[in-house]
C-alpha cells in the first residue's frame, strides 16, 4: 500500500515549485483590503455568480455610463452587483475573482454561467458530423423519424438552406482541435431516451478564438471559424536513473505548410519472457527504416523505443524500471538509435511478480518523448502480462489503468496494446487483465469500444511472427494516410471493420433508440475471437483517421460554432441507425487552479481519515473527515451536520461538485456506506483516491492545457477536467 504523506508532500512540493498555491491550501480572495469577491450564488458558500457576454457587449464605467467600451464576445465575467438605471438592469463585473477593478454590462448583453459543465467534441474515428439544431422538436422530430438514415442524409445534403431546421454542422473534413479552447455549457436535457443511453441536449457554443494559456507561448494567427453555420430564417437578437538516452536528431527547418506527420513509438516489455517479441521488434524496426528511406514520406515518420520492467528495489539486477532507448528517430538519422534497439534485450533475472510495472513505461514515453512536432501521436504497446497498479507497493506511477488512460486523453496520445496470452498468462487471472487493458486503451467509438489486440501464443515463434505483422498493420495503414495528405489526396472516414472485430454485445443488442425511430439492425455472426490483424488494421484506420481530421482542423484554424443556444444529441446520431453507441459529445469540468486545489486537499483529508479508522477498527470515520476539515478551513459549522448526510450534504467535497449530472461511489458515500463494505472493497475506495491524487498532480503541471481566460491571475487559468476523472 501506498503511504498517503509522501504522496501529499509530493503534490504540495509541486505546487510549491510552480509558485502558484498548493494543493493542499485554499486561496484567500481577501488578502488585502482593496480586493473585493464575486456575489455568491443562491445557496452556495463558495461559488460565485458569472456570465458570458455576447458579441457586440460593452464595457461601461457606471450603470448607463458613457464611454462604453466594446467587449470581445464570449468573454466570461464574475458578477459583482446588479442595479437597475432608467429601466435597465445593470450587472457590475470583472473578469477576475480577486477584483481591484470593475466594469458595468448591461444584463441583456450576457448570458448567466453558473455551472462548471461543459462539453467537448469526441473523437472522429467513424461517427458522423455533429448537428446542432435549432430547437428541441426538430431534433426531437429526427430522433422519431421512421426512416432515420434518410432524414440524416437529407439534412446533410442541404445544411444551408434557411428553411433547414439546423443552425451548424460540424465540417465533414476537420474536426476542432482538442488544444482550441472552447465552451459548450448546458442549459438544459430531455432525458426521454436515457434509457437508450441517448440524451438531448439545450446547449451554448462558446468559441472565443485563440486564448492565452497559462505558460507564455507564441501568438497564433486569427482562427477562422471553420463549421458551417446555417442562415437563420429571419434575424433573432441575441439572447444569451536509467540508461542514457540517444540524442535527439537536430530539428528540421519549419515548412511552410505543416505536414501531417507521426510519431509512432513501441513501448516494449523486457522482461524475461519477452525475447521472441523483444528480437521482432528490433527486426520490425530495421525493415521499416528500410522502407522509409525509399519512400516520399521519409521525414514525416518517426519510430521510438521505450523498454520497461518492473521496480529495482525488489532486485537491482533488473537494472531498470524504464527506460527510453530510442527517441523518435526519422530514417534519416537511424544510425544514431539503431544500435541502441539493437542493445535492447531481455532482463537477466525474472520480476517480483507476473504483472510488470506497465504504466512505468507509459509514463516514460509521456513525459520521455518528444511529441510536439506530430499530427499523429500513437503508442504501440505488447506484453504477456498484466500492468500492477497502485495497490502494489512497489508501483513507480501509483496510477491505475483508468487514471493513465484519462492522461494519455489528455496528452493526445493514442495507444494500442498488444496483449500476448501465453500459457503463463492463462494462470494469472488473464481475463482481469484483457479488462484491465480495454479500459486503459477504451475508445468512444461503436465499432470497436478499445484498442486492444488479443494474440493467442500456440508457440513464440509463430506468435512473435504474427506480432510483427500487426505492428507492420498498424504502421502501414498510418504510412499510408500521410502519404495520401502530402499528396493532397481526400482521407475517407474508415470502412465498417471486420465481423470478427464487432464486440458480440453490440451485434445482438436491439436499436439504442426506440423501435418506432429506427428498424433494429440485424444480427451479425460474430467469431469467437477476432482476428487480431484485421483488427489491428482497423483500429489504425480509425485512429489514424481522427487524428487526420484534428491535423486538418488545426490547419484550417478550425473552431467551435458561435451560438448562444442550440440543441444536439450527445451520440453519433448515424451510428443508433445501425444500433450501436458512439459518443459524439463528452463531458468536463471546468476548474481553475484554487478549484483544484481544494478538490485534492479534501480528498487527501478523506484518504487520512479513512486510513486511520482502518488502522484503529474505528466507527467514526466521517467525525475524523469533519474534524480534519474543521480545522483545515476554520469551519465549525461543519460539526453540526447531520451524521447519517452523505459527503456532498456533509459539505466534505467542494460545491462545484453538486448538482452535476453523474453519479459516484465517492459522492454518496454515507457513514453506513462505508461500514458495510469488506475490508478489500474500503482498500480499493481509497486506491483510488490515492490515483486521483496523482493524476490531479499530473493535471496541475500539464501548463499547455491551462488556459486564461480575460485573468491576469495565473491562479485563475481553466483546465478542463473529464468528468469521468472525478472522484
């Protein structure tokens, strides 16, 4: 088990060294006598009320002042008084939330914020483009309709007509990037379909261009809005230590014109089982160095390696837990990583347990490589084994599968692992481990929900063979769309995959929509077990494919429509035709630096208490929470809550929590709760808090994904927090 201080000590240190607060301490908005706070929202002790403005707003110095001043559109304000002059109402805001200064909008001018949701696109690997339509009966109409496929496509045929019942579509050629910054909040939902799993949506676009983020960086030029807006019928006014790595080859001259590149790196178990697979990929590397010397693509494709094992201290002889072998190497410079592939061989002596320290490696190759100058940013991993998580003591991560996928997400980083089932294999818990890596590696996609390749192991040789054909798969197909983009060649959305690569539940499930909306689609046969190079060859296509529609998106300068209200299905719309279930929208949280922060430090408070009652057999573990976070914030209201409340009505997890649309073992976790689970059931709660703790760190450092947003206050950046990444 993980000590929870070290871990603590860890994160304050961090944020320390960032000289932007801890995470274990809550900012104080009146520090100074000239600074004044935000008005709170109905009901809350620590939200304020804030707004959005819209285009055309202006900036007064009084209530109906002159001298107005133009607002750049979609700019969040804090509210911090309301008059009303000459029958007008008048808000009094600031962009910040430690105010020396404010302004007066007029309330007509903005739109009320007060939640923290919004909503992202997902990726592209084969749904269709995103609708948002003007009300909820044509959405609605749409969802009905007898024949859904024609109606969809008649939509798409002519979005531009003005009697369409559609505002936007998102582009069939690009899609936004995850680094653009925008906000989709929601008004409101129909839940009429949840038990489809479909919701529809009431919702803003928010896409104010290109935003400072948190660390200094180049100035980008002037996004242009790439979706296709569709003509209104009439004008409606505006309502709201380990080896020393190779050196890193000598960047190459900037084009002119970006290229859509990949970086595609082998995150390579080493362990002592692994030589058949280890002696493959190095062969598999050689040839395709090979290859691309005699290609037109020679520069826009880069190989690297990262080994990984499992922790030295249970024995030394290992030599390392992970280790970048080779960086990302164009063909051009191969004589500099080759030999250092070529030096990559097996550990001498065996680990101190089946599953090996796999996130270490991920890790590595996160934080190891440089991904910046790649469209496409694919990992490739293969292993006869397990990941250990954090419930290992000698885990080097302490992340689970769930926490390192939600920061590859993050990172842009696409990963494939390549799961061996070797006879070894079989006898520790195999199946534990094929969730363990559908999870890390989980897609939101309908036709096929991982990128995970099952390898059944008859012998070594044959399956190592076989190994070196998908990642030969994998790479081709990748190889192939670059080519395709630098000739300027259309990149087609991916064909539906193999039979085989259908998961068995979605081919027998009925329509996801109701019966009277949509003719169930018809069972498909389904192998026992897919074949895993045709699979390998799809999950490429897909992943290849959005990341193409990204890059594309990026070069066109792409972004969010502007509208003030629309609604949209949060599933591919396309995809219910042929009853299965991809997202089109995803849900985060948006939270600045002290949110954060106050987020971890109750969560650390909830990890100290629980480990306490643990270690003591006590019955008191909320007292010890209450107590904890008395003293902490300087709260004695916090005793006097009622002992049989949830943590949310204790007060014991931040208000920016509540009234969100998800539900959590950790946010309805009773007294009575939490003494009925076992002694393994409580260990796994707090393993997983113990993960959160570490992947909000990760979050905290993560400077190219903060953003400001009209702050100076470096304290006040926006990370957008996946919900799924909540406690």
């Amino acid at each position: 088990m993980l000590p929870l201080r070290p871990i603590l000590v860890m994160l304050l240190t961090i944020c320390c060294s960032m000289g932007v607060g801890s995470l274990c301490r809550a900012a104080d908005a009146n520090d100074a006598a000239d600074i004044r706070t935000p008005l709170l929202q109905e009901g809350k002790r620590t939200l304020y009320q804030r707004v959005i403005s819209h285009p055309g707003a202006r900036l007064a110095d009084a209530p109906a002042g002159a001298g107005a001043e133009p607002l750049r559109g979609f700019t969040p304000l804090y509210v911090y008084g309301r008059q009303n002059v000459q029958g007008a109402d008048w808000l009094e805001v600031s962009p910040s939330v430690k105010a020396t200064r404010t302004r007066w909008i007029r309330s007509d001018a903005c739109s009320p914020w007060d939640k923290a949701l919004t909503l992202l696109f997902a990726d592209r690997m084969s749904r269709d483009p995103v609708l948002f339509f003007r009300n909820f009966d044509a959405l609605n109409a749409l969802v009905r309709a007898t024949d859904m496929r024609a109606a969809l496509d008649g939509l798409l045929r002519a979005p531009t007509s003005p009697q369409s019942p559609l505002l936007a579509v998102e582009p069939r050629e690009a899609s936004v990037p995850r680094k653009q910054f925008y906000l989709m909040p929601i008004f409101d939902y129909s839940d009429e379909y949840e038990q489809h799993n479909l919701r529809l949506l009431k919702i803003g676009v928010v896409d104010p261009g290109v935003l400072p983020t948190a660390a200094p960086r180049p100035a980008a030029p002037a996004p242009v809005t790439a979706l296709a807006p569709v003509p209104a019928p009439a004008p409606v006014p505006a309502p709201v230590p380990v080896p020393a790595p190779v050196p890193v080859p000598a960047p190459q001259a900037a084009a002119p014109e970006p290229h859509f590149s990949a970086g595609i790196a082998f995150i390579v178990d080493t362990t002592i089982s692994m030589g058949p697979y280890i002696e493959q990929t190095k062969n598999f590397i050689h040839s395709t160095y090979n290859a691309l010397e005699k290609s037109s693509i020679a520069e826009d494709v880069a190989l690297a390696v990262v080994a990984y094992r499992n922790s030295t201290k249970h024995n030394a002889k290992l030599e390392y837990v992970s280790s970048v072998v080779a960086p990302f190497t164009r063909a051009g410079s191969r004589a500099q990583a080759e030999p250092r592939v070529q030096g990559m061989d097996e550990a001498a002596v065996s680990t101190h347990a089946f599953n090996e320290d796999a996130f270490a490696g991920i890790k590595a190759a996160i934080d190891g490589l440089d991904w910046s100058p790649y469209a496409v940013k694919l990992a490739v991993m293969v292993t006869d084994a397990g990941a250990i998580r954090n419930d290992d003591p000698l885990s080097s991560t302490g992340l689970t599968e769930k926490e390192m996928g939600d920061l590859l997400a993050q990172k842009g980083i696409r990963l494939v692992v390549v799961h061996l089932h070797t006879k070894a294999g079989q006898r520790h818990n195999l199946a534990g481990t094929v969730q363990q890596y559908r999870q890390l590696t989980a897609v939101r996609d309908g036709n096929v929900k991982s990128a995970y390749v099952a390898l059944p192991v008859s012998d070594p040789q044959t399956a190592s063979r076989q190994f070196s054909r998908i990642a030969a798969k994998l790479v081709d197909v990748l190889q192939q769309l670059v080519v395709k983009a630098a000739q300027g060649a259309p990149i087609a959305k991916p064909s539906s995959p193999p039979p085989a690569a259908l998961p068995a539940a979605a081919a027998a499930s009925p329509a996801a929509v109701p019966a009277a909306a949509v003719a169930p689609a018809a069972p498909q046969a389904v192998a026992a077990a897919p074949d895993p190079e045709a699979l390998a060859a799809y999950i490429g296509q897909a992943l290849g494919y959005a990341a193409y529609l990204e890059f594309a998106g990026e070069r066109q300068k792409a972004t969010a429509p502007r509208l003030m209200e629309a609604w949209v299905a949060d599933k591919d719309l396309g995809s219910l035709v042929e009853g299965k279930s991809t997202d089109a929208l995803m849900a985060a949280v948006l939270l600045n630096k002290n949110q954060l922060n106050t987020l971890a430090r109750q969560i650390g408070l909830l990890i100290d208490a629980a480990r306490a009652s643990r270690m003591t057999d006590s019955r008191d573990l909320f007292q010890r929470v209450i107590s904890l976070s008395s003293q902490t914030l300087r709260d004695p209201e916090r005793l006097q809550r009622a002992a049989d409340d949830n943590l949310c009505a204790q007060g014991l997890l931040p208000e920016f929590l509540t009234g969100l649309p998800y539900k959590s073992q950790v946010m309805n976790l009773t007294e009575e709760r939490w003494l009925a689970m076992s002694a393994r059931e409580q260990d796994e709660l707090i393993y997983s808090l113990e993960a959160k703790l570490r992947l909000y760190a990760e979050y905290h450092n993560d400077a190219d994904n903060w953003v400001t947003f009209g702050s100076a206050d470096p304290a006040e950046a926006l990370y957008r927090v996946p919900l799924t990444s909540l406690p």
